[in-house]
C-alpha cells in the first residue's frame, strides 16, 4: 500500500502542483520522494512509500539499469513475481516485486504484462524511448486509482481523488476527475511539451468470470474437473489456502481483521494455520470492534480463542462513532449510505492497530458476500421450491453476483483501503484471488444460491467438518459489519439516525432534490453525509453513480436488519 500520483504536462509550475501530492501522505508513512522526468516539460512523480517488500531498493519511480527509460510507480502487490522471474528467466536487480512489471513490458507490451499479473495494482508507466504513458488498475479495483485529463492533454494521476482536485489548470472548466476502469490499462503518447493524447481507449485485461491469463503459470497443482459437490468443495478449499498462502509475501508483520463472522472467520484461521506452517516468528494478531454487548465482539472472541490467535477487542462507544463520521467521509470520498456506516468501525480500528499494535499487512474477508451471494437478499432467488412465483432464478442471482463484483471498487473494496489506508496499513484480500473468484464464478448457477434458508451454503459446505473455526461460526447468519458492531436490541445505523435527526430540517429535506439532483438523499442521515461531502469535494457527486441497495425487494435502506427476510440470531 503506497500513494502515488503524477503529472503529464503541467499548466503550472511544479513546485506549486506539489502540494497537492502531500494530500495523500497517509497512504505512504515512511518516505516521500518527488522525482521530474528530464527532457519532457512539466512532468513529474510523487511517491508515498510504505515498505512491505525490499526495504532498501523500494523506493519509486522505480528505475533499473537495463531499462533507462522506463519510469514506474505503482501502488499494489504482485504476488507471483517470483514465479514470472523463473518462467521468462528475468535478470532481475532489485527485490522489489514491481521490478516484473519492467521486464514484462519490454518483452511482451501493455497488454500482456497486465494480464500476467497476480496481484492487485495501480500503475503509471512511462516509456521515455517511446513516449508513451500507461495506466493499469486491478481486476477489482483493490488498489485506488483516479485520473484526471484536460482538453489539451494535460494529464493527472493519483490514488486518491483528493490529491487531484486542488491542481492549477488553464481551463475555465474543471476536468472531470474519474476513478480508473479495474481490469483495463489506458495509453497515452506523450509530447515533448508532456501533454499526453490517448492513442488507445480504455482496453480491458481482464473480467472476473474468465481465468485469468497468469493461471498457467501457477504454482499450484491441477485442479480436478467436474461439478460433482465433493470434487467443487475441494477446489474451492484449495484455492482459498493457496490465496491467503501467496498473500503473506511481506517483511512487515501481519495480522487480521476479525469481526466474528463467516467471512472474515474462514481468513483468520486459515491465516493462523498457514502462518504456523511456514514458521511465522510470530503470532497472528487479530483485531474486533464493537460496543461490548455487540454480536461481533463475542462472535469474534469465540474464533480466536478457537484459532488461538493474538487478540485485540476495540470497544466504542456510538459517541465517538459519530464524531468520526466527517473524518471517514473526508477520507472515503463517498457519500454512499452503507459504505459511510460501515466505515466507521474499520477506520476506528485501524487507527487502533497503527497506534497500539507492529502489525502494518491487514486481511480482511472483502468480496466474499459479492462473490458467494452471501447478502440476505440473495434468499429471493433461493431453490424453486423454496422461492415465491415472481423470484429472480438462479441465473439472475448469478448474474447480479458479477454486477455486485464489478461495482467493488464503488463500494466495500473503496470502504476497507481507504479506511485502512488512512492509517498507513496495507489490506490484503484474499477472496478476491483472480483463480478462486474465477472458478467460483465458473460453477453452475444452481449451486452458488442460499440453500436450506443459508446464505452462502456451498461456501460453508466446503469447509465443515475441518474444525477450522467453531460450527457454530461456520452456520452464522449474514449480519452486516455497520449492524453487528453495536447490541441486537439497538443498531449502529439507528444510533446514526437518531443523532442526525436533529441536524437536518424538514425543510431541507423537502427540498432535497431540488439541491442535489444527482442521487438525490431520501433519508436526513443520508443528506447529512451529502452536506459533509460536498463541503469537502463540492459539485463531485458524480464520483458514485448510485446508492448500493438490497434488490428484488422493497428496500428504502441498505441494512439487512430492515429488510422483511432478515430474521435475527435468536429467531432461526
């Protein structure tokens, strides 16, 4: 996890540009380096480093001598450098698992290197010999990436938005600043002026339903064929090992986030179990929060000392959650309802891990509601002799599940970087492996529905029996991080709505749409978060181009504890 940010043709001097590098110092806490391109007029490189791998050769641009006029700055993991090095006999002079990005492009182009990555990235390239300037962002979007382009080619780049939006140019408009495509790469020309002109539109590399190019290069043993239950239970076990495995590339210590449920559970212990295996120096730090009667919490308490990892309970109070809500907002560049709750207790805790803990690499279980059809709503498409008339089929819920993957980078995959970001962390998500969504995707419809009146079964499924976390974590019901944070009897999101009750009139709500047409905010609490972004990023509500809501069902609020199929714990 680094910042990075760059600039193609400046309409103003460097030095004045610069600042707004600064604005994203968090992502990068331990160097800076600010780097002018010889020979092309007004471009530059700013790079925030945190060093995970190769601590002395790993500072950006990265620049080897073989390769004198490639430029890169990238911000990501590629966790199967090693392997391309052996495969394509790559002289490599540095540790840094970037460095394959260099040899990849020289010997294959853009499209290829991209492809063959096993990783999640952002990447600027520049290729002096040839002016040329690439853009590549992961399949998912797990790591940021916005770009910002005037009518006269005056390019900018950056991890965040926010170290674009205060940048001098000579238009009378602002440009528009967009988050890069997950999955595509962008070509530019670069003139001697360093204004760019794209030569080749956004391309994709990659799409989650496919098997990602680097698969043949893979490390791992030949999956077995077939759809029969035993033979699908084994792959998908053996791809999510073989995805945390490969993700405790790091010289930094690791540990997890662990909020007690499925998700996050099946990461820890496999985390635990592997870490152990390769003889770790250490043990797994895991971290809950919640106020201290909260679901989570116990849940959370019980898999760890299951586990038996390091672990840290964050206790807080709706107080303080609501103090925090403007800094999330800030941070998060989003006004999206759910994204905004569920923000506060992951940007809580990883202000607790960066102040009381040496972990600095954090898993988490993003993706996998997205992935395995684990959100309640998911129970309309459920099997035929469970679901009403007018239910969505299998095939529909299939198809929303790619929607739902597709718009991570909008949603839960912006929430957990830039609240973990924030603090300086490096996230790691293992349910987003290429391999396992891959084949995930790949399995016949009818199988990924709930089942039984379960979410997410076939995923469960997999693993029983295994005592890898307790049967009764394993069976859990779905419960949304922002609602399981706080007691059964009252959510977090009610205490939210109480609070802004009060902070915005009727009047104002009356006329909401009249003041912001563009996803308009049907609630006060979701006006509030509008008010406080447009007083950070004003007229940038186009950065999210819909609200996340449940479907097929009759939902004004995204949590799960409003909707007509939730049903609490004690209920089942």
């Amino acid at each position: 996890m680094c910042g990075i940010w760059a600039l193609f043709g400046s309409d103003e001097c460097l030095s004045v540009q610069c600042t707004s590098a600064m604005k994203i110092a968090h992502r990068g806490p331990d160097a800076f380096r600010f780097e002018n391109v010889n020979g092309f007029t007004n471009c530059c490189f700013g790079f925030h480093r945190l060093a995970i791998v190769d601590q002395l050769y790993g500072m950006q641009p990265l620049r080897i001598k073989k390769f004198p006029f490639l430029w890169l700055c990238y911000n990501g993991e590629i966790y199967n450098h090693e392997t391309l090095k052996k495969q394509f006999e790559f002289d490599y002079q540095t540790k840094v698992d970037g460095e394959v990005l260099l040899h990849l492009y020289d010997r294959f182009g853009i499209q290829k290197m991209a492809s063959l990555l096993d990783g999640v990235f952002a990447f600027v390239l520049l290729d002096t010999a040839n002016r040329k300037v690439c853009l590549g962002r992961d399949t998912y979007g797990v790591r940021p990436l916005f770009k910002f382009l005037t009518d006269d080619g005056f390019l900018a780049v950056c991890s965040e938005a926010k170290g674009l939006k205060d940048l001098t140019h000579a238009m009378d408009t602002p440009p528009e600043i967009i988050p890069f495509l997950p999955g595509h790469f962008e070509v530019f020309d670069l003139k001697p002026t360093g204004k760019v002109q794209s030569s080749l539109q956004m391309q994709p590399f990659h799409c989650c339903t496919k098997e990602p190019s680097h698969a043949v290069y893979d490390t791992l043993e030949t999956l077995p064929t077939g759809f029969d239950e035993e033979t699908v239970k084994g792959n998908i076990r053996k791809l999510f090992e073989s995805a945390v495995r490969k993700r405790l590339m790091a010289h930094r210590r690791i540990g997890c986030l662990l909020s007690g449920g499925l998700d996050s559970s099946l990461v820890a212990a496999t985390l635990v179990k592997l870490a152990k295996e390769e003889k770790l120096l250490y043990p797994i730090q895991t971290f809950s929060i919640g106020s201290e009667d909260s679901p989570d919490v116990l849940a959370a308490r019980k898999v760890a000392a299951h586990i038996g990892s390091e672990h840290h309970e964050v206790n807080f109070t709706p107080e303080e959650g609501i103090q925090a809500v403007e800094e999330v907002i800030f941070h998060l560049e989003t006004y999206d309802i759910t994204t905004v709750r569920a923000s506060v207790g992951m940007y809580l805790i990883s202000k607790y891990i960066r102040e009381k803990s040496d972990s600095v690499v954090i898993f988490s279980g993003e993706g996998s509601d997205e992935l395995t059809q684990g959100y309640i709503y998911f129970h309309k498409a459920s099997p035929p002799e469970t679901r009403d008339a007018n239910a969505p089929t299998p095939k529909a819920a299939a198809e929303d599940s790619v929607r739902l993957m597709k718009e991570l980078y909008l949603f839960d995959v912006l929430r957990a970087d830039r609240t973990t970001a924030a603090h300086g962390l490096e996230l790691r998500v293992p349910f987003l492996d290429h391999r396992f969504t891959a084949y995930y995707l790949s399995l016949p419809e009818e199988m990924r529905t709930p089942k039984d009146g379960v979410e997410k079964h076939l995923l469960r499924d997999s693993f029983k029996g295994l005592n890898l976390i307790p049967d009764e974590i394993l069976w859990r019901r779905k419960e949304a991080f922002s609602d399981g944070m706080m007691s059964v009897k009252k959510s977090w999101y009610t205490y939210l709505q109480d609070h802004l009750e009060s902070t915005v009139n009727d009047d104002q709500m009356e006329k909401a749409r009249k003041t912001f047409p563009h996803n308009p905010p049907s609630s006060k609490e979701a006006y509030y978060y509008r008010q406080v972004f447009e007083k950070h990023y004003p007229g940038r509500a186009y950065w999210l181009s819909h609200y996340w809501m449940p479907r097929w069902i009759d939902a004004t609020d995204p949590s799960a504890r409003t909707l007509s199929i939730y049903k609490p714990e004690k209920d089942q």
